[in-house]
C-alpha cells in the first residue's frame, strides 16, 4: 500500500530534511520498508518510529539496503525498529498471503494488476504462470474464477514453499500447481500446447522467455501478458502514454509460432515517473502465418524482430 510519508512527517522534520525522504512507502502486513536516497539513512530510526506511531498495526520498519536483484528477485533489508522479524502475511483480493520479504519477491503495488488480470480470465482457462513469486497472481486467479487450473512456476525455492503454504491458507488445492525450477525447461518438458493464457510478469527476462511462452500456447492460440519497462523523463504529460492493449495471438498449424504479431504501444503505470514502470501488451494474431513476432515498447528498449 502507497503512502504519503512527507506530509505525515511534516510536523517532526523540516522542509531541508523531508527531502531527503523519499516520498512514499510500503506496508505488508505488519511490515513497513521505506527507501533512503543514496542509501542515505538520516533520522532513519525517527522515520521508523514515527511510521509506527501512526500505524498501529506496524511491528517492523526497515530500509530497502540494496535494489531488487538476481534470479530471485529479492533484495537486502536494513532493520530500523521493531521485532526484526522479515516474515509476515498480508490480505489481498480476498486472499491472505504468507512471505519472506528478504527471501522471495513480493511487490503491493502490483494489487491492481493481479485483480485486473484475474478478471479477464475466463472460467475453464489454464494459466502459465511463468514467473510466480509467492504465487499472488496464480491464487487471486483461482480465488476469482471457478474452473480454473494455474501452473505456477518459480526458480526460487523458498519462494515455491511460500507458494505451496499459500495454497493451503487460500484453499486452492488442485487450481494453482506449484512448480519449482525455470520456467523454459519446465515448459519444454511439461507444458508444451497447454495453456489459453500465459503471464510473464518479470520485464527483465520476457524477451529472452518469450519463445516458451508462445510454444505453452494450445494451438488454437491464447493470451501473453507480456511486461517490459518503460522509462518516463519526467516532463511526459499523462495523455503522451498510450492505453494498455491486450490482444490474442494464435500458433501455426504445426503448433509452431503463428502470425506476425505487431504490439501497441503499452500504458505507462507512472505518467510523470523519472523511475521505470510497468507496461503490458499482448499479441495479435494475423490471418496468415508469419515466422517472426516483432516487438516495440516505447523506451524501453528498440524496436526488434525476434525470430522463434
């Protein structure tokens, strides 16, 4: 959950200091993390304390000491105040969620996203998640949709105990199946022509999984949500950002890859960000087959042709 910590703070610090805080912060459970400019910790501990008195239900604050990073996605956390403790659960969507925030990737501000996309689900889909985490969007799906069978993957295997525990709090046996090891050789081995829909909500390594995504596909065709960044300046007026476009693709009658799939330009989720956001798109299918599917997300990276 985002929060406005300046202007809660501004009654303990001066205009000169809350610079020197970022803006806003997240609350899991019973955890806060809040971010330092430049690893910059001044009157960390006030900060801390101050976020506690104000929300009650907060036992633990700590810094973000390093960035998300590595096949794991997680990052280091620097205790400010409270209990020490890097475990907690949350709610969301009608779902509780168990995580190690040190250990596993878990993001809050992704909560929309995980609705919305349970929303476009239709019951009787099979879902590939490619890339699961604690299993977020693999269990709002099934809490959501009735009929529904998610194959949720992660590299990390803490991440997949705290999957399978999540399972259990959210009573979705048998609709989200967690798989551990990487997504590419699980497909390959397992999931080839399954899926109606496929995610792939790591942006650092959808290209490079895009080929399996597509081969996961029945072959009628499907659904790629497809995430990459897209880097704002600062100076880009919010109409400047085109909306987000999900779209179909279908697969060649070998079950190989299809149609050319040509992509929209992508919604930004953060207009007026000088920081990367997150853009979606999806794929077109085309009438006759092509052997390529080419890709643009505005700033992200060039326009390219990937051959499958």
């Amino acid at each position: 959950m985002r929060k406005r910590l300046r202007k809660k703070l501004s009654s303990t610090f001066s205009s000169a200091e809350l610079n020197l805080i970022y803006n806003s912060f997240d609350i899991i459970g019973d955890i806060a993390i809040i971010k330092m400019p430049n690893g910059n910790i001044v009157d960390a501990e006030k900060v801390a304390n101050q976020i506690m008195a104000l929300h009650r239900n907060v036992k633990t604050v700590f810094a973000q000491a390093s960035p998300i990073r590595g096949d794991f996605r997680v990052r280091k956390l620097q205790l400010l105040a409270g209990e020490g403790k890097t475990s907690t659960r949350c709610k969301e969507s009608g779902c509780v969620f168990a995580v190690d925030l040190e250990k596993c990737y878990f993001s809050p501000r992704l909560l929309y996203e995980r609705s919305r996309i349970a929303s476009l689900v239709e019951g009787g889909e099979t879902v590939v998640n490619m890339f699961s985490g604690v299993g977020c969007f693999s269990i709002v799906i099934a809490k959501t949709v009735t009929q529904t069978k998610v194959f949720s993957i992660d590299v990390n295997p803490i991440a997949v105990q705290f999957m399978k525990e999540n399972v259990r709090i959210n009573r979705v046996y048998g609709k989200v199946i967690p798989l551990l090891g990487d997504s590419k050789d699980i497909i390959n081995v397992q999931l080839q022509g399954k899926a109606n829909r496929v995610l792939m909500p790591l942006p650092e390594k959808a290209l490079e999984y895009l080929p399996y995504a597509v081969s996961a596909l029945k072959k009628p065709g499907g659904w790629i949500h497809y995430y990459d960044f897209q880097h704002a300046t600062g100076n880009e007026e919010r109409s400047h950002f085109p909306r987000h476009a999900a779209r179909r693709t279908s697969k060649a009658p070998n079950g190989g890859p299809g149609p050319g799939l040509p992509v929209r330009q992508p919604r930004s989720e953060a207009a007026s960000s000088a920081r990367s956001s997150r853009s979606v798109i999806a794929l077109l299918p085309r009438p006759h087959p092509l052997p390529s599917v080419q890709l643009h997300a505005r700033g992200a990276r060039r326009p390219g042709r990937l051959t499958l």
